[in-house]
C-alpha cells in the first residue's frame, strides 16, 4: 500500500490513500472529492486494499425469492413504476394461500432466503404479516426472512396505532430476520420532494433504522442514484449513515440502486450511469463506509457484467438469484428476473475470486 501511495498523483487522493493505510476514516470532504474525481483507478486500488482486508478473495451471493404482496400503495412516489391505485386493472394483493404456492414452488429451487416488500396497502393489517412469515417458517423452518422496509414499519406502526418497537417485536416473534435497506433513496429533502414527496423524510427513515437496531435486527441501507441528486446530497446521504452506524452497528450491507426510470414520473433528468460512474460510486462508498461491512452490487440492478467487475472496486456482493422480483424490473430493469446459482457462481469465479453462498445474515 505505501508503494502505491507514492504513485498517485492527485494530492488529496494520496492524503486520503494515507488515511485508509493508517485504518483512519475519509472525512466529508474527501468523500465529496472521490465523488467527483477521474481517477477511478487509483480509487479503485484503495476500495480494493480495503475490501480485500475484509473479506479477502471471497464474494458473496445468495438464492432466494423476492415476495411483492401488493402492488396497491397509498403513496404512488412518482419515482415508482411498481405501485398502483386499488382500483386499477392489473393492481394485486397476494392471499396467504397465493404466497404459500410461491414460497412452496421457490422452494423447490432451492432458496434459503425469502426477501419480502410491498405497497403501502390500508386494508393489510399486522396480523396479515404475522401469519403470513409463520407460514413461510412453517414450508421451511430455517428459512432467512428478510423482510419490510423502514417505510413499511412506520406504516404498519401507524395504520395498526402501535409503538414502531412493538411491530419490530411482533415481526421478529413471527420469524423476520433482518431488514432490507429500501425507501432510503436520497435522505436530501430538496430530492425527496420531487421523487417521493408522501414518503416518510430521510431523518424519520434513519430513527426506524435505528429503532431496529436497538430491537436486535440487522439492515441493510441503500441509495437511489443516478436521477436528480447531486454529488453534495450522495455525500450527506452516506455521512449520515455512518454516523448512525457509529452509534448502532446494526448496517450489514451498503447497497448502491441505479436508478431506472421507465415508466416513472420522472424520467430521469440525466442519461443512463455509465461503468466509469458506477466504479467511482461504489469505490467511494467501500472508501467511506469504513464502519459497514458489506458492499453489495445487485446484478439485478447495475447487470451482471458490472457487478462481477465491481467486485474489484470494492463491491463483496453481487446480490441473489432473486426469483419473481417485480419492483425494479416494473421500472425497465433488463436483466432477466432471476440468476441461476450456478450462473452467479460463473460470474464470480471468472472475477478470479471464490463464491460465498450465504444470505443476508452472511452466516456462511
Ligand atoms: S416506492 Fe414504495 S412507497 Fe413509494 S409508491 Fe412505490 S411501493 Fe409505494
């Protein structure tokens, strides 16, 4: 690492290559800088030395299915191509009997892990939650749920007029074993105004996250780039994370979501992320996340060629087979809407590192 120090031209990104050999973490302003330079080389070289310090050559991926129970969402975000009105044509509720026959099929593919979000639907009560994880535990006792995102749990809290702690407990007695990081997007106000107006602020999203933690769950925290957010609001968006993972240590996983806009509201005000964006991104959070352990490039989101190759630009995770997903691929996502174990596998192997199967608890 000092070898390779001296070889980096740019004078603040060698101050910074010093502080990630000395374990110190990137300030604020370093992060903005490594949002914005060109030097997606060096950079890459120190998510690199960091991830490989973490996890050596292993890369993580998982298989499991996506449970979208609703499509009916009372916010309707414009930056959503996924919900729809009650009353639509193609809007969906699945019945407990319907989610079974999901779970049971997927099951038989094999999965370990179900990952389960949805709409903010009023006629769904706790008890629809409850019996609906008892249920998957019941197919398959060992089962890893992953479930409802932060929005959710403020809903769930507010429709049903319970404390946020007492559905945290509820959902874990049921068998939820950690939550994903959605609904995140960008914590700036000025962002979430335009693409998420009736979604719960950036600084009530952080207090339920924090409330999991405290409740003993594990999450996952994401950001929605590449839309109408500027270098500055990607900066405060990852320093406020690490600043609640200073204090819970409850984040596994930083998973970057490449915006996709189609059939949005809207259409996003920029062209498509480039490799050469995506690298800078992912290398900067491996960089500054210093306090999360994970760094996950969804295949799903960012394509398959773009994950195995941030694998070596800080990324551990390409993400899971994730069969029946609907919320990105609603938006335009072209990936196919699952990968095949042995495909994830291929991909990693032939990034010359060894496959992990886990799930998101990354018990091995
Ligand atoms: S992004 Fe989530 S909260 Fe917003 S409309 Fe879509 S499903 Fe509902």
């Amino acid at each position: 690492m000092t070898e390779f120090i001296d070889t980096i031209h740019d004078k603040t990104l060698r101050a910074i290559a010093e502080k990630v050999a000395q374990e110190r973490p990137a300030s604020d302003a370093d992060l903005l800088h490594m949002l914005t330079t060109n030097d997606i080389l060096d950079l890459g070289s120190m998510a690199h030395h960091l991830r490989t310090n973490l996890h050596g050559d292993h890369a993580f991926y998982g298989v499991n299915m996506n449970l979208n129970y609703t499509n009916v969402c009372e916010l309707r975000c414009p930056l959503c191509a996924f919900s729809r009105d009650e009353k639509d044509a193609d809007a969906y509720t699945l019945s407990l009997d319907e989610m079974e026959d999901k779970v049971r099929d997927a099951v038989s593919f094999g999965i370990d892990e179900v990952h389960i979000v949805g709409g903010l639907n009023p006629l769904l009560k706790l008890e629809y939650f409850e019996d609906m994880i008892r249920r998957i535990k019941e197919i398959k006792p060992d089962m890893f749920i992953v479930g409802f995102t932060a929005v959710e749990y403020d809903y769930f809290a507010r429709l049903n007029h319970i404390p946020l702690r007492e559905v945290f407990r509820r959902l874990m007695d049921a068998g939820v074993g950690a939550l994903p990081g959605g609904g995140a997007e960008v914590f700036s106000p000025r962002v979430r105004a335009i693409i998420a107006p009736k979604k719960i602020s950036g600084k009530r999203w952080l207090e339920v996250m924090r409330t999991a933690h405290e409740a003993g769950l594990e999450t996952n925290a994401t950001l929605l780039y590449n839309h109408i957010e500027t270098p500055e609001e990607i900066a405060d968006h990852l320093s406020r994370i690490r600043s609640l993972q200073n204090e819970t240590h409850g984040f596994k996983t930083f998973v970057p979501l490449v915006y996709h806009d189609k059939k949005t509201q809207i259409p996003a005000k920029r062209p498509s992320t480039t490799g050469f964006g995506d690298i800078r991104l992912y290398a900067a959070s491996r960089i500054f996340l210093h306090n999360v352990p994970h760094l996950k490039a969804l295949w799903m989101y960012v394509g398959e060629k773009m994950a195995q190759t941030l694998l070596h630009f800080g990324a551990d995770d390409i993400g899971a087979t994730y069969h029946y997903e609907k919320v990105v691929h609603a938006a335009g996502a072209p990936t196919p809407d699952y990968g095949s174990e042995s495909h994830l596998q291929r991909l990693i192997e032939s990034a010359r590192m060894k496959p992990v199967r886990t799930t998101a608890s990354y018990k091995l």
